[in-house]
C-alpha cells in the first residue's frame, strides 16, 4: 500500500509541476487528467489491492469513457492519453531500476 501512495504523490506532483513549467496547452492536458488521476486515486488509496496498474486500468477506462463523450477534441485526447501513459511509463521505469 505504501509503494502505492507513493506512486500517486509522484504523479500529482508531476501534474502539479506543469503549473511552473508548461505552457498553457499543457496546463490544460495535465489539470484535466489530474482531474481524473483524483476521483479515482483517492478512493483506491483505502483499496488493500490497489496498485499502478489497477490504477492505470481505471483511468484509461474513465478518459475513454469521457472521450467517447466528447469532451475533448481528438488531438487534445491524444495528449492526455500521452501524459498519462508518458507519467505511468516514468512510474514504471523507476520501479524496475
């Protein structure tokens, strides 16, 4: 559970950082999946089983959900989807080292 909770600091943390370093695009791609990483991580924090990938099972099913919706133009969700799997790579890369 601790590798967990770890693991979302380090992605809100790097969601946060867009606020000083990106531009205005990017702060618009990372506050709309920081919106999502948020409504699902925080449940999934009490969760016993929870974990990167269940996480990352759940968010690509939510942004999906939202894309199917509409809710972002095709080349705006191709940078969310980017982000997300660009944060859950770096996440990924730092477990194995």
């Amino acid at each position: 559970m601790a590798v967990f909770l770890n693991q979302v600091m380090a992605l809100e943390s790097a969601l946060d950082s867009v606020v000083d370093t990106g531009t205005d695009e990017e702060l618009f791609i990372a506050s709309y999946l920081q919106g999502h990483v948020a409504v699902i991580a925080k449940p999934m924090e009490v969760e016993p089983g929870a974990s990167l990938p269940l996480l990352n099972e759940k968010v690509l099913s939510s942004l999906h959900s939202a894309f199917d919706n509409n809710e972002l133009e095709s080349g705006d969700q191709k940078r969310v989807l980017a982000l997300w799997q660009s944060l859950v790579g770096d996440l990924n890369g730092s477990n194995n080292s």
